[in-house]
C-alpha cells in the first residue's frame, strides 16, 4: 500500500459551497492538527508532512474554497477573512472544536486570520513561508501573478496552466524568466508536476481568487495581533525565505525555526519533528 493510500478524504456540504479535505491519524491524546496548503494547489501537496504528523494524532487539511476539489460561490473580491470563514465552518461541520493550527503561504494568511477570529478554539499556529512583499511587489504580483482564466476551445489555457506551475519551481515571480530570478534546485518528477497541474486545472476558473487574497492580506498588520502561541517556520529552498527574520520578529514572542521542507521523507520526517516539539509544548 502506497503512502498515498493512508490518506483518507470526504466532502463537507456548506451553504453554497461544497468543502473537500484529506484526513490522516485518527483521535487520541493530542489535538487534531488543521493544516492549510498553499495556493495554487490542495490539501495533495501536504500528504507528506499529513503522514509525518499523524502518527500520534488526527490530521486534517481542506482544499480551500476555489482551489482543488472546493467549489462553491466566491465574490470576486473575496479577503482572506471570507475564506477563512468558509475554513471555520468546514471544522464545524467536522466536529473539531479546539485544534492546533498549520498554514503555507497562503494557508499562512488563512491560519492568521482564523487564528485572530478563534483564539480561544486554536492552541498553537506554525506560519510556514510568508510573503512580506514590498508595496511595489505586492501590486506587480496583483497585477501578474494570477490571472483569471476561462475555458477556450484551442485549449491555449490548459498550456498556460503547464507553463505556470512548471514554471513556479523555476523562477520567482514565475513569469520573470531570467537568470536574476532563477530558483534554486529543479523541477519534481513528471508525476509530481502532473499532479500538480490536473489540481490548477480543477480550479482554473476560481484559483486565482485565494492567490489575489492572500497577496492583498495585510500581513505586517494582522500577524503581531496573534493572541495563541506561534512559530515562524521556512525551508531554506522556499522563495520566501528572504522574509524569514521579518516574519520572526512580527510572531508575539519571536519564535521561528528553520525547517528541511518536505522534499523527501527524510525531509518531511525532519520538518516534523520540529513542528511536533513547538506544537506540543503548547498543545493542551
């Protein structure tokens, strides 16, 4: 059995809107973990680090609305603070009252502004990555980074979707293909890039819409308003990286942590272990 297949997944029905998740563990001493993916994918990219945490307690990450197999009405000019809702009501709707909390990027923003609407429901927040984007920067990637797509009948959007998500692990932004702007590393595996692009592809009408949010959120702002124990977390090959110390010092407390990321089990058990010794020893 693949590790893949430890996974299990279900739907949450919402007003409106039709919630998917990914489930790992299952109930005992510790609190349920909720985590929360990055734009522009699922709850699929966090499988590695789902399985390295769910050994010793229940797991949870939903697609985002509008990303993955989430679908449901969104206004065009939804905040990070409507997707959050949508976040909270899925828990509701599971049942998970008192959590510890997990957000990447974009999750990151979503977990901040739970964090901030339920303090008292949330034990401890790891932000892992987050883009603290010069103004100048913030409205570039408004303008650029996610377009809104539609359908065509020359399919020129299904290659512009391969060329965007195979592009992300190249540049930073994706769209300044230069040796400036040249990342670290590579690119994944075939099935690993597919995988990613059928998961844009679900959404291609709506993914931009959680990207523009959390571009938009007010980070510096709402981050040192956290009233629950937080870690500032980031892999060294994460393009973010460059905001690490700020992201530290904006945290109550200013802790942070480098971590190996998830680029192989070895990594995601790493990753773990450092996320499990900050969560437990406030988790209650």
């Amino acid at each position: 059995m693949s590790p893949a297949a430890l996974v299990r997944r279900g739907f949450v029905n919402l007003e409106a809107a039709q919630i998917h998740y990914r489930e790992a563990g299952a109930p005992g001493a510790r609190l349920p973990l909720v985590m929360v993916h990055a734009s522009p994918a699922s709850s699929l990219g966090l499988v590695p680090l789902m399985l390295a945490m769910a050994t010793d307690r229940r797991v949870i990450a939903p697609d985002t609305l509008g990303n993955g197999d989430s679908v449901g009405d969104i206004p065009p000019d939804a905040d990070i603070a409507f997707f959050a809702h949508r976040l909270m009501q899925t828990l509701d709707t599971l049942g998970i009252e008192h959590f510890d909390l997990y957000g990447t990027h974009t999750g990151a923003s979503l977990a901040t502004e739970l964090a901030l609407a339920q303090p008292q429901r949330v034990a401890s927040v790891v932000l892992d990555g987050v883009g603290l984007y010069p103004d100048d920067l913030k409205q570039e990637l408004l303008a650029r980074y996610a377009p809104q797509l539609a359908p065509d009948h020359q399919g020129m959007y299904l290659m512009w979707v391969w060329h965007f998500v195979r592009d992300t692990f190249m540049f930073w932004p994706w769209y300044r293909l230069d040796p400036a702007h040249r990342r670290a590393g590579g690119l994944p595996d075939a099935a690993a890039l597919h995988a990613k692009v059928v998961d844009v592809l679900k959404a291609a009408t709506t993914y931009h819409l959680p990207y523009r949010a959390a571009i938009g959120y007010d980070k510096r702002t709402r981050i040192p308003l956290l009233q629950v124990p937080t870690l500032a977390a980031c892999a060294r090959s994460d393009m973010l990286h460059i905001y690490f110390e700020e992201l530290r010092q904006l945290v109550p407390g200013g802790r942070g942590a480098w971590i190996e990321g998830v680029h192989t089990p070895e990594a995601a058990a790493a990753t773990a272990e450092t996320l499990r010794q900050f969560i437990d020893s406030h988790s209650t």
